[in-house]
C-alpha cells in the first residue's frame, strides 16, 4: 500500500482487548499512521472524566502514556487533567497554537452492542465526543480510537456511571500499550 492510499483511504478496525491477533492489526495500522505523518508532531488527545468510571477510559490512558515519557509524543488528558465537555475546545485551541500542524490522534470510550462490550476500535478522521450522551461537542482528530466500555442505547449517563472498573482498567492498559509499541516502533525506523 502506498503511502498516499494510506491517507487517503478512510479504515476502521475492530478488536476485542482479549484478541492478541487482532490488536496486532491494531498496532500496525497505528504504526502506519505514525509513519505517514512523521515529520508532523503527534499529539494523543484522551478524553473523558475521571468522575464517572466508564467515561475515565481516556484520562487512564493519558496517565499510562505520561508515565511511559515516550520522546516528542505529546499528551493531553490525565487523570490529573482531565480533558471534558467543559474544556473541550479551549484543550483544541491551545494543540493547535502550540503545535504546527498537529497530527491528532483523539481517545475515548463509548457505548456499543452488547456483542462489542470489550472491543477496541481504530478509524481514520475525527472522533465526535459526547455523541453516545447526545452532546454537541467539536470533532477532532486525523484519526480516533475508542474503548467500548458498555452498553448504549437506554439512559446512557447511568450506564457510563456503572460501568464495571475492571473493563475500563484493561482496555485502558491495553490500548496505552497499543499506542506505546507503534510509536517506538516507528521512532526505531
């Protein structure tokens, strides 16, 4: 594949966080994308709060990835700060002012079938925040990954307030891990 259809070519791929051959596609697709956009700074934008347990994917992977301190891979959303509904566009406005053309990669979880609970997605173009709670929030991102922490469809804040801390801990781990070998895969090249 060239590096043209790469970019130009919208993908999505789906796994769930207990399919190890299936997050390596995951984790090449992602690589890929680093390597596309190399001469540009990559920048991973967690999103979610840290005071409702599903919605906490994206703050755990932003602290997962800081405590990795992988070089020139700059990171917003921790569980120290958090990057929500609130803070949401002024977070944008400061990547795109500090940042000459950022390659944004947005994080967060989200809702889905009962048969996806579980999975991890990776598509081209921009996440749409707050879609699943019916949230008008500003989209972002060249690329996105979301978690699928529960179920969606009925009384969604509810749902995201009980979702079980065990699924969100190990897709958090998971996709922090994903993250962290494609960059340093791509930084070895």
């Amino acid at each position: 594949m060239s590096l043209f259809s790469i970019l130009t070519e919208t993908q999505k791929i789906k796994a769930h966080v207990d399919d190890c051959a299936a997050k390596v596609k995951l984790e090449t697709r992602l690589s890929d994308l680093f390597i596309s956009t190399r001469k540009r700074p990559a920048v991973i934008l967690c999103i979610g709060t840290d005071r409702s347990t599903g919605d906490a994917l994206g703050p755990l992977i932003g602290t997962h990835l800081t405590r990795q301190t992988l070089p020139q891979l700059h990171v917003y959303g921790t569980l120290d700060e958090p990057v929500h509904a609130t803070n949401l566009e002024e977070t944008i406005r400061f990547i795109e002012q500090t940042y000459q053309n950022p390659f944004i990669i947005a994080v967060d979880a989200c809702l889905g079938r009962m048969d996806s609970v579980g999975c991890i997605t990776l598509a081209d173009g921009p996440l749409k925040p707050g879609a699943g709670v019916h949230k008008q929030l500003p989209k972002v991102g060249e690329a996105h990954i979301t978690g699928i922490v529960n179920v969606g469809g009925f009384m969604e804040y509810m749902v995201l307030q009980n979702t079980r801390l065990n699924i969100v801990w190990r897709m958090s781990e998971n996709i922090s891990t994903l993250i962290t070998q494609s960059y340093l895969r791509v930084r070895r090249i």
